[in-house]
C-alpha cells in the first residue's frame, strides 16, 4: 500500500488589532480588549505570530509632566456664527464632543448646517462632513441651498450603521463632523433598535473615541422628552464636553409657537460658561444670529398704551428688555377668566391678591390677561413689579409715563424686594434710550456711576409704585363696560 503522503497545513488566516495585537478568528468593528475602533485588519503570513507583552508595551501612552502638554489643541477655533461662539465659549475645540438637543423642527439641522458650511469655506480647512441618519442627502442639500449653506467642502452621506459612519470619518479626515442624529446610529455588535439605552451608549462612545483619536470636533445631535430633556441615557451628557439646549422663546411650545426667537443655551460646558446665551431669529432663509434680541420684546408705538410696562430680564448673562401687556376686563359670569402668554398663571393670581390687599385695586372679579411681548418667557420673578403696574395702568385706563421700566419682585406684603443683576440690567435699560427706573429701595449705593444718567426712583412697596407712576386714587380705576 503506498505511503500517504503529507501535506502541509494551509497558513493561518484571521485577523488582529494593529494597537494591542489582539486576535480573532473573523474581522469585528471593535477590538475585543482594547476596544478601539477601526483597527481590527486582516493578519499577513509574517503577522499570524502572537502578541507578546512587548507590544502591549509600545502600545501604550506614557505620562508626561503636565508642563510640557501643549496647549494649543485646546484653543477654540471659531465657527463663523457669532452667537455660538458666545454660547461655545470662543468656538469649536479640536476633538470635543458637542451634544446638541432640542425638540423636532426648532431648527438644529439648519444651525449645524451653517457651523459645517462656514468652516468648510474657511482658509486651509479640511472638509466638513455631515453625516444623517434621518434625512437623505438630497433632502440634506435641498435644505442648505434654501438656508445658503452650500459649500464645495462640505460633504454629505446618509447612513445609519456605526461601522459605515466610522470608515466614512476615516477615509475623510473631515475639520468637523457632524452627526444628525445620535439616535438614530446602530451598531451590528449591539443587539436592540437604534434609540436604545444600549445602542446610544455604544454608539456615543464608539464617535467620542474617534473624535478623541483623531483629534477632530464632533458635533452629536440629540433628541428630547416631552418634559424638555436630552432622551438616551444619562450618562450621555456626562461623556460629551459640552451639551447645548436649542429652544423657543417659550420653553415646551417652541415647536408650535408663533414666535421667531430662538435661544441656545449652555447646560454643560468644558471649556466655557454655562451662563451665557445665543439669540437668534428663524426665517424663511434660515437662523440669523441677533446680537441685539431686545427689539423682538418690545412694541415700537408713537404714545403710550395704557396696560403696557417694560422690565429687563436676564438670559444667563445678557439683559434683555422684555415689555409685558396686560389687559383688564369686565366679567360675564362668577368666575372671572386668567389668562397669560410667557408669565406663570401662578404669578398672575398672587399679583392680583396682592394689587387688591394693598393697593385697593379691584381687579379680582375682573377678567384678566396678561402676556409678553414677542413669546419670550420670564422664568424669574424680576418682572413682578413690572406686571403689577401693567394691570394697574390697564385697570385704570391710564398710561404709564414712556420711557420708563420696572426691575422687582413683589412679595406677598406688598414690599418691592431686589433682584440679582441690577447694574447689568439697568445698564441695558440706559442703552436702548429708557429714562427713568423703578427698584427696590436700598439699591442705589450699590449701582456703578455708568448709570447715574438713568433716573432711579426707589419703590418701597407696590401702593408707593403705583402712587409714583400713575398719580391717581385707587376710586379712579374702574373699568369701562
């Protein structure tokens, strides 16, 4: 019988991580150890060898004294819209991650199309990448040929597949990208729909760590609850640098609502305050930043309505002047009807108490509305002493002298109390031409003298507030039938 003759084993195939030398029999998107991205390749004839502790070694990042970290990767690099940067603190940082969250149709995808086609047109930047899941890319283009946001190095592609997003960052080598949105990637090694807790949890740490190996700002895309909250798991916010709100003059109906103010907000912010806002005003043609926002608050009338009183707020850091129209009516039935537009209808039945206790106003069975100019919502009490004597000149029928706002919260007494930010708020007061301001007593010595143009008349309670501004007797305000 003749002798079998033997043949020699076929060479080992299989594949390894070019970081740690990690070995599997059949090619992942995700190192099993190291669990690096992207790096898992195909093992050549001289590569089948295994890791050795040497490798492991020379894989990994020694420390350094922090003196000689350079800090020039942390500059901001600014973004062209200047109402981010505001928000941003400078501009994009390169390998941050940015989360961005706000209800459907505010105008996220507009404003990201904008920071993507600035940078892509600026001197010497690589291309901007906008990557979507929940649009095609001819839907992508049609919307940034409306907003003016074509640039010839902004790049589209519309996927839903981690690894695709992946290899599409890694053949780009974008100066941005942009990720539209975090819910709606998948990755094939994690089990469940996109938008899940465990499909956005291995999705958001899966682009954090390219952003991070490549040193490339990325910008993440997130929805909200219906209570206004980022949606995923919370340990989302807490693996970005920063997280931005997007929302509408009114919080909650800024998807529905009228109003053309949008204000970007600061939740978290590694590299810049948390208390600065960006204003912008929705158009047909897009987002256009307002570095003056205290126009849309306020009507421009040749006299003085009576029911209308002007306060100043504050957005984070910026004052905004924001005038409040109240109007008073007669009742048709036993229940008089409240109403507001941008103020806590709990504020508005305390202020009526308190305008009837002590100011002997009879405003209580009386039909009452009182809104803001523009769909901006005050949050803050600052604009009490501002709605009470909007209710009194409208009860009245009498027209609180132009030129002058109102800046206090009233308390249940009826004393005029301070508020935080007076000197910033009366400083933009004075700017925009206002002439004389109520406060709350014991104010003045701690005002700058750059104000001292500005009248100031200290209110110590809302009958001596509304004594000053309408000089009449409490018997004069009866309301017309």
């Amino acid at each position: 019988m003749a002798n079998k003759q033997k043949t020699s084993a076929p060479p080992r195939q299989g594949f390894h991580c070019t970081e740690c030398g990690w070995i599997a029999a059949k090619w992942v998107g995700r190192c099993g150890e190291c669990q690096a991205w992207g790096t898992v390749v195909e093992l050549g004839d001289d590569a089948a060898a295994p890791r050795t502790v040497a490798s492991r070694v020379g894989a990994t990042r020694l420390a350094v004294p922090i003196s000689a970290v350079s800090a020039t990767d942390a500059l901001a690099v600014p973004t062209g819209i200047a109402e981010m940067d505001r928000v941003l603190g400078g501009g994009l940082v390169a390998g941050s991650v940015v989360l961005l969250a706000g209800e459907p149709g505010i105008g996220k995808s507009t404003l990201l199309l904008k920071v993507a086609a600035q940078l892509a047109n600026s001197p010497a930047a690589n291309p901007a990448l906008y990557l979507t899941g929940e649009e095609s890319a001819s839907q992508v283009r049609s919307r940034a040929l409306r907003v003016g946001a074509l640039a010839a190095q902004l790049y589209l592609a519309a996927e839903t597949d981690l690894g695709q997003v992946l290899g599409q960052i890694e053949a780009l080598e974008p100066s941005l990208v942009i990720v539209d949105s975090v819910q709606t990637i998948a990755s094939a090694q994690i089990e469940g729909s996109p938008g899940g807790v465990a499909q956005v949890r291995e999705v958001a740490g899966a682009l954090i760590a390219a952003a991070k190996t490549r040193n490339v700002p990325m910008v993440l895309v997130g929805h909200v609850t219906k209570d206004g909250t980022v949606a995923g798991p919370r340990t989302l916010e807490h693996l970005v640098d920063v997280v931005l709100q997007f929302e509408g003059g009114d919080p909650g109906l800024a998807a529905t609502s009228q109003s053309t103010l949008r204000i970007l907000r600061a939740l978290k912010n590694r590299f810049g305050p948390t208390d600065e806002v960006g204003c912008f005003e929705l158009s047909e043609s897009g987002l256009t930043g307002l570095p003056d926002p205290s126009g849309l608050f306020l009507t421009h009338r040749a006299q003085q309505a009576p029911g209308s009183c002007v306060t100043v707020t504050l957005e984070g850091r910026r004052p905004l002047a924001v005038e409040l129209q109240a109007l008073v009516a007669p009742a048709h039935n036993a229940n008089p009807r409240r109403a507001t537009s941008g103020v806590e209808s709990a504020r508005l039945a305390m202020l009526l108490a308190v305008l009837a206790r002590h100011a002997g106003l009879p405003v209580l069975d009386r039909e009452v509305y009182l809104a803001t100019v523009g769909g901006v919502r005050l949050s803050g009490p600052s604009g009490d002493l501002a709605a009470a004597l909007a209710i009194a000149s409208s009860a009245g029928n009498i027209p609180i002298p132009p030129g002058v706002i109102a800046v206090g919260e009233v308390g249940l007494a009826g004393d005029i109390r301070a508020v935080t930010g007076l000197a910033r708020r009366l400083a933009e007061a004075e700017r925009l031409g206002f002439t004389q301001a109520l406060v709350a007593p014991g104010t003045k010595p701690s005002l700058p003298t750059g104000t001292r143009k500005l009248k100031i008349t200290e209110v110590a309670d809302i009958s001596a507030a509304v004594s000053t501004l309408l000089i009449c007797g409490t018997a004069q305000y009866q309301v017309a039938a």
